[in-house]
C-alpha cells in the first residue's frame, strides 16, 4: 500500500473565534467539513470527528497555516495528542485556490485548499512545532513592533505641535527627540515659558539635560530665534502646551518600553540555539525577528529525512504492491 494510503488529510482554515476543518482522502476526495470555535475545549470535538474517518491502518494528518497565531492553541492541543502536524504555507494554498478553474471564498473552500496541499507535499511540509520559546519571542518582537511605530507617530506629532509654537524649531536641535531637546520642549513647550529666561540659566539647564554637550552659545541661538519668530501665543494655550509635555513623556516611556522589551529579548534568546548575533551587522532584534519567523529550524531537517527515507524504500519495492510509477500517479 502506498503510504499516502494509510492517512486521511485535515485541512484547517484558522480564525480568531473558529476553526474549519475539511478531511479529504489520498484520492483528493472530500469526505467530510466540521467548524468549531477557537477554545481548547472544542478541540476534542475536531479529533473525534476526524476519528469517524480514520477506518484500521488509517491515521489522520493535519494541515494549519498559521501555527504561531490563530491556530497555535490547536496546534498544542494536536501535537500534545501525538498527532501529525504539518506547517502549511500560506503561498501554497493560495497558490492552489488561484490554480482551479472557477473561484471560490469560503473557509471550506479554503480548509479543503489546505488539505490539498497538505496531500501533495506531505513529505516537503515541515511538522508543527509550536514550542512556548519561539512563540514567546514572536510576542516579543510583535510588542518591540508596536512600540517602534508608536514612538515614530509620536514624533512626527510632536513636529506638527512644535511648528505651532516655534516655527524655527528644527533650527534648536540636530535631532527634535535628542535628551537635550526633550527636556527643552517638556520645561518650555511655548515661547512664552521663555520671557524670563536668560542665556546663562538656560544654558545651565540645557548641560544638565545633555550632559555638558549643550553650550551658552547654543541658549543664545535658540533665544535669538524665539525672538525672530513672533508671537505664537493663542486661545487654549495651555492645552496647548499640555499636548506637547504629554507627547515628550510619551515618547520617554517608549524608549523605556523599547530598552525594557529588548532586554526580555536578549534573556530568552539565551536559551535558544542560535547565535546568530555573532555575525556581523545583526544584532539582537534581528537575530530575535529572524528566530521568530524560523521557530525550530530541526523540524525542517526532519521533514528533509523522512522524504529521503520514503526515496529509499520506493527504491527497494520489488514486484507486487504499488511500483513507483503507478505510486507516482496518487499525486
């Protein structure tokens, strides 16, 4: 018996509140569809339906796409089972729902895409291994993401605000989100903060916020181009103001966020096996975003030997049974 024989093939189109699920037989025969919601409770459901179809010597394969979002709850739940679990990428059957002649778009029509696939590459298709430490540094890049854009919005609202209250401001600093301009924007968000201030008590602060690397010279400049610029003062001033001084704690505790998640980053990326940070130009948020979208790089080499095992036993088969060529023709 050919060893694709002996499987019926789940595909598994995810979702955030369901799960649809379509068994197919070697033969691309569709033998039944099941949905069930996103909880592990319902998980059982999916396996004892499945088991309806899986008559003695038969076991089941499934197929997910997304084992690392959507799906990694049942695919926990499936590999914690010993069940065969198989990563479906995402190309692949998309690739395979564009190749029929007609267009379909339902989660059947997809889950049984997937289940496809899932029978004509079975040997290429990595397992599922959705081990806590890959996923756990997903999250951890996903939240650094996040961050990163957040702080980036933030900056470039704070330019809009600024160009209100000082239309010479990106003449004060190199860089409007420096240490020395962030405590200047957050002391003095409007000229008018400034009416008393001199060059000599400006200076002094502006040494402090950036470690003696701001000069009187450079109070002067900004106090000249305060001048220059005119009255901004308007209605709502203080709110005004208030805008600004929230968008500077803001984008501190962005950075904090950032230094804070980068550090859980380097502690987890400890215990993996990679070390990909040696090599020159990656570091850890690199090396954290390649891992993450890797996961466990042994699981492609096993997929690699069980394909070369199947090659070597096709090359024995001798008389009876299934030849090679007639093997070739269940694909």
């Amino acid at each position: 018996m050919h060893y694709k024989m002996r499987h019926v093939y789940v595909g598994v189109d995810l979702h955030k509140a369901h799960h649809t699920a379509v068994i197919i037989d070697c033969w691309n025969t569709k033998l039944g569809d099941i949905q069930i919601e996103n909880k592990p409770s319902a998980f059982a459901e999916l396996m004892k339906f499945v088991k309806k179809f899986c008559k003695k010597g038969i076991t089941p394969v499934y197929g997910l796409e997304d084992t690392g979002g959507n799906g990694r709850a049942l695919a926990v739940h499936l590999v914690d089972k010993k069940q065969i679990v198989k990563e479906v990428n995402s190309a692949l059957s998309y690739s395979e729902r564009k190749s029929n002649a007609t267009t379909q778009k339902s989660d059947s029509w997809d889950a049984f895409c997937i289940a496809k696939v899932l029978l004509a590459r079975l040997d290429e298709l990595p397992d599922a291994n959705p081990q806590d430490i890959y996923w756990t540094i997903g999250q951890l890049v996903a939240r650094r993401t996040a961050i990163v854009k957040h702080a980036a919005s933030l900056k470039n609202q704070l330019h809009q605000q600024l160009s209100y209250h000082y239309p010479s401001y990106k003449k004060f600093f190199c860089d409007i989100d420096g240490k020395a301009a962030l405590a200047f924007w957050e002391k003095y968000p409007a000229p008018h903060h400034l009416e008393s201030v001199g060059a000599e008590e400006l200076a002094e602060y502006l040494r402090k916020a950036s470690h003696n690397t701001c000069s009187t010279r450079k109070a002067e400049e900004i106090l000249e181009l305060v001048k220059k610029d005119g009255e901004t003062k308007r209605n709502y001033q203080d709110s005004r103001d208030f805008l600004i001084v929230n968008m500077v704690q803001d984008m501190r505790r962005s950075r904090e966020l950032i230094k804070q998640t980068e550090e859980q980053l380097r502690q987890v990326m400890a215990e993996t096996d990679y070390k990909l940070e040696s090599m020159d130009g990656i570091n850890i948020v690199t090396a954290a975003e390649l891992v993450a979208e890797i996961g466990d790089i042994r699981r492609l080499e096993k997929a690699r030997q069980h394909h070369l095992q199947y090659d070597e036993e096709q090359d024995g088969v001798q008389g009876g049974g299934y030849s090679n060529r007639a093997s070739s023709k269940l694909i």
